[in-house]
C-alpha cells in the first residue's frame, strides 16, 4: 500500500474545567472517514476539503456552526485551502452569511486568478456561486462566555494530509477570535501565516492569530525544513517556538512529503487527531 497520512485539529483553546469527548469521537469519525478515501485514492486537496467542512458542520468548535459571533453581534468567518503540489491557494476573510467558508475559499483558488477575497466581496462571489446561505440562527456557539479587555481567546479547525501520490494539502476554517473587533481578520485566511503547502510540508495553524501573522509560522515550517534541513519536528517545534517567544499561544499540524506528522502546541491543550495508512489512529486534546 501507498503511504497515506492525516491529521485534523479542533483549535487550540481546550481548558481543563471540562471535558471534549464529543468533540473526540466527531473527530475519530472524520479521521476514518478521510482515511477511507485517502485509501481509496482520493486527492489531498479533496480530503482536507471535506474534513474542514465536517469540522465547520459539527458546531463543535468555533468555526463554521460553532463560530461565535463578533463585539457587533456578527459572524464573521475566515478560511483557507492550499494544493502543495502547485501552490495555489484560495481564502476568504470577514465572510457573513455561509454555511462553508472552506468552500468558498477553495473556489476562490479555482474559479478566480485570486488568492482571497473579503467581506462583501466574498459574499458577493459565494452568492453568485452558489453557495449555501445561513442566517444568525444557524449558528451554536460552541464556547459562548464573556471575553476579558485585550484577551485573545481563540480556536480553529484545520486539516493537513499526504496521499498516496504523495501531494499534500492544507485547509483552515475558523470563526476567529470571541468577540472580536467587527472587520478583524487573523492568520487562518493569509497564506503563509495560518495555512501552507508546498511539496516539503502542509501546515495548518491555530491559536493567537496576530501572534502567527508576525512569525508567519506555517510557511516558517517549510522555510526551516528547506534551509536547515530540519524535520518536520524540528522545523515545526522551532516556529511554534518563535511565535511563543513573542507572547503568543496555540499550536499547528503539520505533515511532510514522507508522510510524517508532527502536532505540536503551546497553550493548555489543543484537539488533534491522526490516521495513517500503517493502521495508526490517534486524537487526544490533552495529553
């Protein structure tokens, strides 16, 4: 058999004054569900496609159904995809009103000569796509409680994986931080900071957003495989460690062209699971 790998996160804001079963056993579903079609020669830009847009439907965590809204009362969503085989890339920021934002986003990499589109723009371009609309009450919070002045709490769904050609892919939804500044975008929609894929590695980041976009942390990954010849451990602990030293937290996923996958985080917790084609399947949040 061909090597196959993935791995899915849920966001990098678990605490320990409850427990994510729920979120654990949606996630090993996802993650037998895309080994399924990895297995069956499906393409890793599909894959992580359709286990974003699982992640975003389960209102489980805060992207896509479980997003919260922002300080005006409004979701505003952000979300990116990238083909590590051609480097082409789609997203959406500050989008309102859709159901997906990965698909969006991916057909913003397919159907435009762009790389993102924003605000009304982007619902315009889903609109006439389309696409899926919701309305406010489509939405179920999955963390709904009072934000402190200047905190930054966050969480994301991400999805990276090798198929069995060997070409990686990266996705990343995310409702963005709680009672954020209406028009605040982080780094899940900018390539480069929250999402990468390139032929070395597939990185899909989540946690203090504005933290990753000044350590550009997923293309950082790629950068330290490529000029330091580190692992995909190395290379992903270092930029995680670079963007940390700057007082951020979270944490990312990644997987490199062998199929090695590394889950490193930075805060209390982070929800992640992996499946791999030699029978491996693994999601913990905790430890």
């Amino acid at each position: 058999m061909t090597i196959w790998t993935l791995a899915l996160h849920g966001g990098a804001g678990p605490t320990r004054d409850r427990t994510y079963d729920r979120e654990e056993a949606h996630m090993r579903a996802c993650l037998e569900e895309g080994g399924a079609m990895l297995s069956a020669g499906a393409a890793a830009l599909d894959v992580v496609e359709a286990m974003v847009r699982a992640l975003e439907a389960s209102g489980l965590h805060i992207a896509g159904k479980g997003a919260a809204a922002n300080a005006a009362g409004v979701w505003e969503l952000d979300a990116a995809v990238m083909d590590g085989a051609t480097r082409k890339a789609g997203a959406v920021s500050a989008l309102v009103g859709f159901e997906s934002p990965i698909g969006v986003a991916r057909a913003v990499m397919e159907r435009t000569p762009h790389v993102m589109l924003t605000a009304r723009g982007a619902a315009e371009f889903a609109a006439a796509g389309g696409f899926a609309k919701v309305a406010a009450d489509y939405y179920t919070p999955a963390v709904a409680r009072p934000v402190a002045p200047g905190e930054l709490a966050h969480g994301t769904v991400g999805a990276v994986a090798r198929d069995i050609h060997g070409r990686l892919a990266a996705a990343t939804s995310t409702g963005g931080l709680l009672g954020k500044t209406p028009g605040r975008v982080g780094d899940t929609p900018l390539i480069g900071a929250g999402t990468w894929a390139d032929g070395r590695v597939a990185v899909s980041c989540t946690g203090q957003g504005e933290y990753f976009i000044r350590a550009n942390v997923a293309a950082d990954v790629s950068a330290r495989m490529l000029y330091a010849r580190q692992s995909v451990h190395a290379a992903a602990a270092g930029a995680l460690a670079d963007m940390a030293a700057l007082g951020g937290d979270g944490g990312l996923i990644a997987v490199d062209a062998e199929g090695e996958i590394a889950m490193p985080f930075v805060s209390e917790g982070m929800k992640r699971g992996l499946a791999t084609s030699a029978g491996r399947l693994d999601v913990r949040t905790f430890r």
